[in-house]
C-alpha cells in the first residue's frame, strides 16, 4: 500500500471555486469507480488550507491523471495556490484503524 498526502494554501477568494472544483473531481472518481484506491481532501481550521490524502493498494497504479475532472483540478491549482506549489509526500502508515487497509 502506498499513502501520499498533499497540503496546500488557497487564495481567500478562492476557497468557493476550489471545494467546488473538489467536489466536481469527487464525483467524477466516484463516477469511475476505480479500484484499489482511497482518496479525501479535507479543509483545515484556517480555512484556506488544504490536506488531499490517497492510498493506492500494492500493484495500483494512480487513476487521477486518466480522469478529466482531476487532470483539471491539477491544472487549476497554479492559479489557487499561495506560496509553493503542493508537492504529494508518501507517509508511512506506522499505525491505524480501518482508515488505510
């Protein structure tokens, strides 16, 4: 299993326009369904932070780039973003309960 996470600050202006564009690449995965995988994006207390977490079963390959709504979301980070461009981080999954298989 792999488990990345990717943090990143928003524009205050643009928090509206990035939970709708979660929620539009949300459905679409839904949508596809693909398998073997496990994904949220979660707002901090601030308000303008966000922690997008994926888990990929072993010998999966990551489906977000082959799904239009995620491709976009991608794209239409630069012009959200404050400071540095997110950079996804592999975490080591050292304790859980039915949260990563």
């Amino acid at each position: 299993m792999t488990v990345l996470m990717v943090r990143y600050k928003v524009q205050e202006e643009s928090v509206a326009e990035v939970e709708a564009a979660i929620q539009k690449m949300i459905t679409a995965i839904e949508q596809e369904q693909p398998i073997g995988v496990r994904y949220a994006l979660c707002k901090l207390p601030d308000g303008v932070t966000f922690v997008g977490v994926l888990e990929l079963e072993d010998g999966v390959d990551n489906p977000l780039p082959g799904i239009t709504a995620a491709r976009e979301f991608q794209g239409n980070l630069e012009n959200w973003v404050v400071g540095q461009p997110p950079a996804p981080q592999e975490l080591e999954v050292v304790g859980s309960y039915k949260l990563f298989k």
